[in-house]
C-alpha cells in the first residue's frame, strides 16, 4: 500500500502543480493588463506593475487551490480509469474506503501548503504590493477616500485598560505607506455623545503600547458641565467659558488604534489573515460596528482550505467511469464546470448571508457541505452500479 500510496501522491500532486501553474499565470497575466492603464503616471513604471504583480501571486494561490486541486485529481482519476489502472487496483483488493484515505492524506498535504499560503505568506505580501504601488505613485492609503481614512475608538480614564469615558473617531488625511499620519483630525464625545474636544495635528507617528505622538496640536475643549448649566440658563451660545483651545507643539495619546487597524480598514478581507480578522471584528464589535462581513470573511479563511478535502472526494467517482463514459478531456470539463460552480456558490453565499444576516459559520460551510454531499451521493451511484 505504501507504493500505491506514493503512486498516486506523486501523480495527483503534479496534476495539481501544472494546473495551479496554468491558473496562476492566466490570472497573473489579467492582473498586469489591468496595471497597464496606470503605468507611465505618477512614477508606476512597468517594473512597479511586473512586482505588483508577482506579489499578489501568493493570495491566488489561496483562491484556486482547491480547484486545482479538484481538475488535478479529477485528471489523474480519468488517466488511472482509461489506462484500467484502477481497474487493477480494485481487482489487487483496494476498496473505495481505502481509495479515500489515501486521497485524505494528499489532501492533508495541499490544505497545509494553502494554509501557509493565506495564513503566513498573503498576509504580508498583499501589504507589500499596495506600498510599492502607493510609494510609486507617491500617494497614500486614505488618498483614495475623498475625506480621508476615518475610523472609531473608544476612550478610556486610563489609557487603553481603564473605564470607557467616550469614543473617539478619527479622520486621517493621509497614511502613508511608512505607517506616519498626516492632518490628523480627532472627535471626541462623552458616553452621552456630547462632544468633549477636537484634536487637530499636523502629522503623527506610532510609538508603539498603543502610543501615537502627535505633532503641532491644537486642542478645542468643550466643557459640558459649563454648556448644560448655559443651556438651564436659556442663554444657548452665550457661555465663551465653555469652550477653550491651545496649542502644544507635541502630545502623547493613547489609543487602541494603531497602523495595523489602520492598514486592515482599507484592506480586501479577503487578503487578511485569520488572526488580523479576529483582531479587527473585536474592535469593530468594542466601537460598536457593523461585523457581519468581517465575520463571515473569518470563517470563510477557516474553512475554505477544507474544501480541499470535498473537492477531491468529488473527484474520486471519476476514476470508476470508463472510456466509454467520456474521454479525459470531458471529465476535466467537467472537473472545471464544478469547479467554477463551487466558486459562485462561495460567493453566492457570502452576500446572501450578508444581506440576510445568517450565521457567520453557517454561510461560510454551507457550499462546503453541499458539495460533500453530492460526493457522497457520486460515491454511493458509483458503488451501486
């Protein structure tokens, strides 16, 4: 069983390498005709586009792993069916549970390498890229927002672990692809959602332990106990008391915001690693946010690499069709007709769930299941006839 096994690891593996291979440039080649509009402006030369480009390459492998693994395995079944290869092993004592397993185990192997891939490598290459395209054109993130990058915080009487006082929202002109903020813009409101200051610096830079260091400060407090008695008073902005501004050349504040939030806000969830959306939906849920899309794009990180294991189960019914049921080429046709079908019903459910709003868990597994019950219902046909 061991040469069998390694048999049929060696084969689908390559089948599946020269398919991930054929995505991965047919996609790679989109990507760059889709830079080609926007090289020759701003400084984006050719080059900039070509490592653009090759440093997306790492998130597609993610996305198409579990096609290619299906048309991969799908291309070997039909190879072992039309030379009776599995006609052999069947008849040499393998059953279909053990055919199984073994698919189980190559399976393991490509949901590990997909795992790398969308939890270690994407993660940090997708950053990557925005920065060298960003840096080239000598623009920033929250450029591409017409009023700056905002985001919501919560502020507390002792830094980032004392009691919530109020919320914050902030409002950056630019962030730049060195992590530096420029006309920075902070509104503060008490927990009745009266407005406790403004806070406008010229740039600000991250110091780290939820630290920002803010440069040419002006500060415009507001005193609500001074407001409130002005309103009892019947003398609506009369009260100059209640307001008082200066100007300090730097501050310190403590915020629960830091560059990584404010990268991952402007950031595709579909490139974000699992811990950066577990990190991201707690702070959107503490602030109060909508979550629904983060969450669903959590769970989608999870389980989709699984979907290896589906997808080729799917696959094993192919190898007992013989010739005569169709030639190779039809079954990869087929193989990629399922394929395509697993993507759109991914998606299909993402913004059903969304729009909806099921479970996160349950729209994320539910084409997952699906398509293992079709497999299964593949396998028991097979079987049966």
């Amino acid at each position: 069983m061991k040469v069998l096994q390694r048999y049929f690891a060696v084969s689908i593996l390559q089948a599946v390498a020269f398919v991930l291979v054929a995505f991965l440039a047919l996609i790679s080649f989109m990507d760059l005709t889709s830079e080609l509009p926007d090289v020759g402006k701003d400084g984006y030369e050719i080059q900039h586009a070509f490592l653009y480009v090759l440093m997306l390459v790492p998130g597609h492998v993610y996305e198409v792993m579990p096609v290619a693994a299906l048309i991969g395995t799908i291309y070997t079944m039909a190879q072992f069916a039309s030379s009776s290869e599995f006609t052999i092993m069947r008849a040499s004592s393998m059953s279909t549970q053990m055919a199984a397993a073994m698919l189980f185990r190559i399976g393991a192997v490509l949901v590990l390498v997909t795992f790398v891939f969308g939890e270690l490598i994407t993660p940090r290459t997708a950053p990557w890229a925005e920065k060298l395209k960003l840096s080239a054109q000598g623009a920033s993130v929250s450029q591409q927002f017409k009023s700056g990058m905002w985001t919501k915080d919560v502020v507390r009487n002792d830094g980032v672990k004392g009691e919530i006082t109020g919320s914050r929202f902030f409002n950056v002109s630019e962030f730049r692809p060195d992590g530096r903020l420029a006309g920075i813009k902070l509104y503060e409101f008490d927990n009745d959602f009266r407005m406790r200051s403004l806070i406008t610096a010229k740039s600000g830079v991250f110091e780290g332990n939820n630290k920002w260091r803010l440069e040419d400060v002006t500060e415009t407090v507001f005193s609500n106990s001074a407001a409130v008695a002005a309103q009892k008073q019947g003398t609506f902005g009369q009260e100059t008391s209640a307001v008082t501004t200066r100007k300090l050349e730097s501050m310190t504040l403590a915020s629960e915001v830091t560059p990584k939030i404010l990268s991952v806000s402007s950031a595709d969830p579909e490139r974000m690693s699992a811990n950066e959306l577990a990190v991201y939906t707690r702070h959107l849920a503490e602030n109060r946010q909508e979550t629904d899309r983060f969450k669903i794009a959590f769970w989608k990180k999870l389980i989709d690499p699984f979907a290896i294991f589906v997808l080729m189960a799917l696959a094993l019914p192919f190898a007992y069709l013989h010739t005569r049921s169709g030639g190779v080429s039809l079954k990869i046709f087929i193989g990629i007709m399922i394929g395509v079908s697993f993507i759109l019903m991914n998606t299909l459910f993402s913004h059903l769930g969304l729009l909806s709003t099921w479970p996160a868990f349950i729209t994320a597994v539910a084409p997952s299941l699906l398509f293992l019950l079709l497999a299964l219902g593949a396998l028991w046909w097979v079987e049966r006839h």
